[in-house]
C-alpha cells in the first residue's frame, strides 16, 4: 500500500516505497500524464491566447470575453488578467493600482470613507431580497 504522502503523486516516491507497495510504474499506475507542468501551462496559455487574438471581436474595449445569451444580447464575463487582450490582440497591461485609505484597507472602507453606506448584502428598498440590477437569469427564456 502506498504512503498517503505519495497516493495522489507516485512518480515522486522513491523506487524502495514503491516496490514496498507492489506498484511498478507504468504497469500498476500510469506514469505521469504531464512531466513538466511548466512548459505544458506557458504552451497551454501560449495557445489561447493565439485563439483568442483571431476572436477580438469577442472581447470588450476592457480585454474581458463576451459571450452571446440566448435572447442575442452580449454580456461581458471575467476574464483572467494574463488572458485580457488589446484591440491589436496584444496582452492588455494591467489597471493602474487603486488608490486606498491608509489602515482601512480595501475598496469597502474607501466607500465608506466617500459616504457609501455598508450594505451587507442588502438588497435595496423596494427590490426584494437577493435583488440585483441585472440577474442573469433575466435573459434566459422560461421553460414550461
């Protein structure tokens, strides 16, 4: 029986612990599907950028991905930094750092600072509770 340590990466154990757990590589349990995470993600990340940069129209000025709902309007998805992309399909820079209050520590308390009062995730009066200015499941037809 292999260690816990070594259940979930065999190829990390030394030949002792595996020949103490009757495992043989490649005949027992697979060998590694992928040996070089590294490479593998930079071709990976290599190769949706290419795919994206042929798909410019899909993305918004912000770099972010859209994508068409099924009454044909486009809303905007979150898209990972390293992934946004210019109009010229180049990698977009990051947005300059926001500005916060010293010791308050993030955008809520800089709201606060500027007058916006704490929600708590409250919906506003007269919305109802869990309300939102646009709910996704607004643009999906009802079945039935």
């Amino acid at each position: 029986k292999l260690p816990t340590k070594q259940l979930h990466t065999p190829w990390l154990a030394s030949p002792q612990v595996l020949a103490a757990a009757g495992i043989e590589l490649g005949v027992d349990y697979p060998h590694r599907m992928v040996a070089d995470l590294t490479e593998a993600r930079s071709r990976t990340v290599s190769a949706l950028t290419t795919m994206r940069a042929a798909s410019l129209e899909w993305n918004d000025d912000g770099g972010y991905d859209q994508i068409q709902l099924p009454n044909g309007q486009r809303t905007r998805v979150f898209t990972k930094q390293e992934f946004r992309l210019d109009k010229q399909g180049k990698p977009k820079p990051p947005p300059a750092a926001r500005a916060t209050l010293p010791g308050k520590g993030g955008s809520r308390a800089a709201g606060r600072a500027l007058g916006k009062p704490r929600t708590n995730g409250v919906a506003p009066k007269g919305r109802g509770a869990g309300a939102r200015s646009s709910r996704i499941v607004d643009y999906f037809p009802k079945s039935g």
